[in-house]
C-alpha cells in the first residue's frame, strides 16, 4: 500500500524531471530554469527512492523481530522465543 504509493511519487517525478529536461532542451529562452527545475526533480527522486528503500527494509526487519518473539504469559511484555527466562519478571517460560 505505501510502497506504491512511494512507486507512483518517484515514477511520477522522474516523469517531471523528464519533462523539464526535454522543454529545457528545446526551449532556449528559458533553459537554465528549467534544466535547474530538471535537476532539483531528479535530486529530490534519488532522495525520496532511498527512504522508500530504508523504509521498506525496516518494515521488513520489524516483521523478522515480530516473528522471533512471544509475549511472557506472567507480565505480557515481548520476549524473545529462545528465552527460558523472562528478562523483565524472571518468571521461567
Ligand atoms: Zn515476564
């Protein structure tokens, strides 16, 4: 869900970036604003792909943790399940 959300954002501002960089190209006039334009686009993609990316892998390792763990049945706090202790109640699991 928000990583094609993430998908549309980047596709749509390489599009743009696209886009002001071919009006840059034909347009004399008005070149060195857009070719900026072009490159702030394609700059700001690259950042938006790398937190997509970081996001996607924390998601990733969130659900790896959620899987390795158990909740202590004296005090319900989140063990791991290769504990034989509880570390927060000490109770044995
Ligand atoms: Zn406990």
């Amino acid at each position: 869900m928000r990583s094609k959300l993430f998908i549309f954002l980047i596709g749509l501002g390489l599009f743009l970036s696209g886009v002001s960089a071919f009006i840059a190209y034909f347009y004399e006039p008005l070149r060195s604003v857009f070719f900026v334009i072009a490159v702030i686009l394609f700059v700001s993609n690259l950042l938006l792909s790398q937190m997509a990316y970081g996001y996607y892998l924390y998601k990733k390792e969130a659900m790896l943790k959620q899987k390795e763990m158990q909740r202590c049945p004296a005090c319900d706090k989140p063990i791991y399940i290769s504990d034989k202790r509880c570390p927060y109640c000490g109770k044995t699991v």
